[in-house]
C-alpha cells in the first residue's frame, strides 16, 4: 500500500535478520525507538515495505517496523523460492521481534496480502496482538484467488480472453507460472506483459496491456513470487482465515477498504468485519485498490485510536 500524503520517513534503525534455507530479512524502522510499536505487513505476495506506508502512522508517538518478506525488496537469499511461505512469513515476523526485543502486545497492521498475512500472525500469536489495523483486505479464500484470474472477467473480458487465447486455455495461472520460470527472454516479456500486468490495472477503467513493457529483475521477481504463492493457494487452507476466527475474534480491528476495488472486492473485509465482535469497517467510496481518499481515511482513522 501507499501514502500520497506525506514525504518520504527515513528510518532510525535498519538490518538484516538471518532465518532458515539462506534467507535474510531486511527490515526498518521509523518514527520514536520508545513509542507504541507496530508491525507492518506488506502486499504482494513479492511486494516489498514502503517507507510511506509509516506516514499513516503519528512518527512523534509510533515505532512503526517494516520488514520485506523472503526474497522481497533488499532481503537477501540463496534460493528464491525455498521455504517462501506465508507461515513461513508470519514466523519471520516474530523472530523480528524477539530480535528487537519487543515484548507484550503490540498492534498489527497490513494492507491486501499484507491484511491476511497480519490475520494469519494474529491467529498464530493473538497472545502478541493488541489491535490490528488493515486495509485492501485479501483473504486467501479460493474465490478470492479466483477473482483475479477467473471472476474478474465479468469486468475486465477483453483482457481475461485476451490472456487466454495466449495460453490457449482458461487455466492462465499454469500458463504464465510456466513462462514466468522459463530461461528465454520472450517468454519472461509475455508474462511480464499480460500476468505480471492484470493485478495491477484492475480497477482502471482504460486497462489495456502495454505492447513493450519495461522487463526489470525486480519485475521477474515479483511475479515470480506471485505465481509461485497462487499455484500453491498461497499455502493456507481453504478458508483457513475465518476458520480460526474464533481466535481473534475480540481484538479491536479497523477496516478500511475502496468500494469498487477490484483487485480485493469489498466483500473480502465485510465478511472479515462480520466475523468480529469488536471490528470498525470504513467503507471509502472511491475506485482501485490504493487511492489517496484511501489512504487519507486510513490516516484518519488511525489517529482516531492512537
């Protein structure tokens, strides 16, 4: 996610934390070392943490700790790919934070994967949690993955057929996994032009796939990470979420989603903010999956709970 609002933090504090299989977790740290700390997830997957995204938060009275999940952003590793998990994430996260010696509870923050990925931490350690706060929420249900690739051509036909005539199937997810993992320049493009593209031009109302885009390491490598998360369900079990809900069903949580986004549709967070006793839903009535009235309203929203 992104803020429009404010410039760019530069953090206090910055490193590496060594995990398992090769991996090392960059991670940041922004605004009073003695304030409220908050842990934040980023998107994706294959995202990386953004500096702006601290901004929503008051730097005078937050520790606000960003942190690139594997093989995302400036975090180092020896295979791309291995034990590249959401629990394997959620278990970086509080290794992170016995690193940095945070103790008790603490708030937990996301935005669309990053949302699921605070739910799956808040469900693995709800002890930890104090409030979560989250935006754009992704859920990880097969229908939620399926809108992407599959539902989302109710809006979108143009560019769903257009992908499919391209893999001469409607399974376009194995066929651009398959090209995205090839060693040949032109099939990098292609699924850099087509897959690599659609999440983020859902919600334009003049979408249309660039005839040469730019191909960058770290394109291939988000993409990379994206499909190899969706081929494998993004490694939860169905509806794995608001099954353990009952978990976290206490803890204060704010909400805060586009109507019309059509990357994460809204009814990914009304159903997430029905399962919970104690959550705020603000629902912004603007388009796309990030937009500044977004982020304003995030903003706040927050500062309304700080």
């Amino acid at each position: 996610m992104f803020s429009f609002l404010h410039r760019t933090p530069k953090p206090y504090d910055t490193g590496w934390l060594p995990t398992d299989n090769g991996h090392e977790i960059y991670y940041q740290q922004f605004g009073h070392p003695k304030g409220t700390p908050v842990l934040l997830f980023h998107g994706g997957p294959g995202g990386c943490g953004r500096a702006k995204n601290a901004t929503h938060y008051d730097l005078k009275k937050w520790r606000v700790i960003l942190f690139d999940q594997r093989g995302c952003g400036q975090s180092r590793y020896t295979d791309l790919l291995r034990d590249n998990t959401a629990p394997a994430a959620v278990r970086d996260a509080m290794a992170l934070l016995t690193h940095l010696k945070i103790k008790g509870k603490i708030t937990v923050g996301g935005g669309s994967y990053g949302a699921g990925l605070a739910l799956l931490f808040a469900e693995t350690y709800p002890n930890r949690v104090k409030q979560l706060i989250l935006n754009s929420v992704f859920l990880m249900r097969r229908q939620d993955v399926e809108w992407v690739s599959h539902d989302s051509r109710l809006f979108y036909p143009d560019l769903i057929d257009e992908m499919r005539r391209q893999a001469g199937s409607t399974d376009i997810v194995s066929f651009y996994h398959r090209l995205i993992f090839s060693d040949k320049y032109l099939d990098l493009q292609q699924a850099q032009k087509y897959y690599g593209a659609y999440e983020h031009m859902l919600g334009q109302t003049e979408a249309a796939f660039d005839k040469t885009p730019a191909l960058t390491d770290a394109g291939i490598r988000f993409t990379r990470i994206y499909l190899h998360y969706e081929k494998n369900d993004f490694f939860v079990q169905e509806n794995q979420i608001l099954k353990n809900i009952a978990t976290i069903r206490d803890i204060p949580t704010l909400i805060v989603h586009n109507r019309l986004d059509f990357c994460c549709p809204v009814v990914q967070a009304y159903d997430l903010a029905q399962s919970l006793s104690h959550a705020k839903l603000v629902i912004v009535p603007d388009k796309g999956h990030s937009s500044p009235l977004l982020f304003t309203t995030l903003t706040r929203e927050i500062k309304k709970i700080s």
